[in-house]
C-alpha cells in the first residue's frame, strides 16, 4: 500500500498584500490552479473592499460617515449591520470587556481584521482550495491542510524573547482553527480599558487565542489582555471551543486546560 505521506504535494500559491494598515499573507494549497488564482484575485479585492467600508482613518467610508451621521445603518454596505453584530455579541460575552465604541464613537477595529481574514480563507476553500492559511498582521486563519499528513503549524512568539518562540500551534485533526495574538510586544501599549477609556494597565505582555474563527479568537484575545491573567484565565476557561496561551510581564506562562493538546 502507497505511504500517504509520500503522495506529490499538491500546487501552491502564495501571494502577499498591504492593506488595512497590515500586511496579509496567502498560502494556498491544492484545487484547480485558475480557479485559485481567480479566488485569490477576489478575496485580495474583499480585503480592499474591506478597508474602503470599515476603515476609521478614512473620512469617506462608510463607518467614517455612519459615526458622522451621514448614512444610516440601512445605507450602509450589508456587512456592516453584519459587524455591529458580532461587535454586540463579543461586548457581551466578554461583559463588557470587549468593545467597539471608543471616544464615544462606533469603531468596530477590534472584530474587523480578524473576520475579514478568516472570509478570505472560506472563500479560498469555497473555491476548491484543500488548505489555506491567511496570515492577517499575525492573526492567522488556517483551513484543511498543506498537504498529505502534514498539518498546519503556527508558531507563537515570545513577547519578552524577541526572535524566540513561546509555542507551536498545530492545526491536525480540525478542518479549521485560527490563532491571534494581542500584547504589547509588536504596537506597544495601544489596547484600551473599555472601562476607563485609558490604556489598559495589566499585569499581561501577551495572550494568545486558538479557536475554530478567527473573527472571534482575535475578539477574545483583545478582551482577555485588558482583564488581566487572572481574570482572563478564568473567562477563556468557559469559552466554547477556545484554548490560550498567557504571559505575564514577569515571564509567568498561564495556559488553558486544553491547549496541551493544540500545540505540536
């Protein structure tokens, strides 16, 4: 019988893209190779869209006029609505901790990356890819597999090591799972205390999130840094589906119960 790992690779394609203020990495393996290169010309294309709708540095997009008071939500890009949403729903699940108002004003930042990358990569499977990773500013969305036996891997840097790694994600056994990271380590302190309206002060450099979307692991790794480890630790215990990685300024590695079984 024929070794499924020495089975030919299947075709890839890869491509690069600045957008959003970030750079957006595509890998994709396998499917028909026009179609790929079509779906990748679209889901680029749905990223730039994304950026036209949803950006807060531009004054003629639509959330730019939508906090202005020029167009309503009905007016508005569906996608939109779709956002306000997902904001809601991570505001609440996270109690608060979550949120997409800052200075008084609707901005919607902390869910958009994360779902536009993980819409990308569903559209690149759609289309018949059989693995996909779409690295957004290092929140990644994985899908299928790169190739026979052979899992996505994602590595996790160390925030108080810089070119070190503090871990090693695996992607095998699920068709899809994401990882996004939120510290201070990359930006600097730009996280906000919902509750204050300030940076937030916490005891936390980095937190790690590995869950099935990235819309949400990047959401919940965001709340999870302004709580603080303690609290963090406890509320990413009761998510559904979630494991995490935390690391606390005086080097303490705090994991959820389950991420032993992520890592590879």
């Amino acid at each position: 019988m024929p070794d499924p790992s020495e089975a030919p690779a299947p075709p890839q394609l890869r491509h690069v893209e600045e957008v959003m203020g970030t750079v957006f990495s595509f890998d994709v393996r396998g499917g028909e190779t026009a179609a790929m290169k079509k779906a990748l010309v679209e889901a680029v294309a749905g990223l730039h869209r994304v950026n036209e709708v949803f950006s807060t540095y531009r004054d003629n997009s639509q959330i730019s006029r939508l906090a202005r008071g020029e167009l309503t939500i009905e007016e508005c890009d569906p996608e939109v609505a779709q956002i306000l949403s997902l904001c809601s729903e991570a505001e609440r699940l996270s109690d608060g901790w979550f949120s997409a108002t800052f200075q008084g004003t609707f901005d919607p930042t902390g869910i958009v990356k994360g779902w536009a990358t993980e819409r990308a990569a569903l559209h690149l499977v759609a289309a018949g890819a059989s693995g996909v990773s779409v690295n957004g500013g290092g929140d990644v969305q994985l899908c299928g597999v790169p190739g026979p036996q052979r899992p996505w891997r994602v590595g996790v840097s160390d925030p108080l090591r810089p070119g070190g790694l503090a871990a090693v994600v695996s992607a095998a056994g699920t068709a899809q799972l994401a990882v996004a990271t939120s510290g201070t380590a990359e930006r600097g302190t730009h996280i906000v205390d919902p509750r204050t309206g300030k940076s937030a002060v916490t005891d936390l450099v980095a937190v790690t999130v590995v869950a099935p979307k990235l819309t949400w692991a990047d959401a919940w790794a965001t709340a999870a840094f302004a709580m603080g480890s303690r609290d963090a630790l406890s509320w990413l215990e009761d998510l559904p589906d979630t494991e995490a990685l935390l690391i606390t300024a005086g080097d303490e590695v705090r994991c959820t119960g389950g991420l032993a079984a992520r890592l590879g």
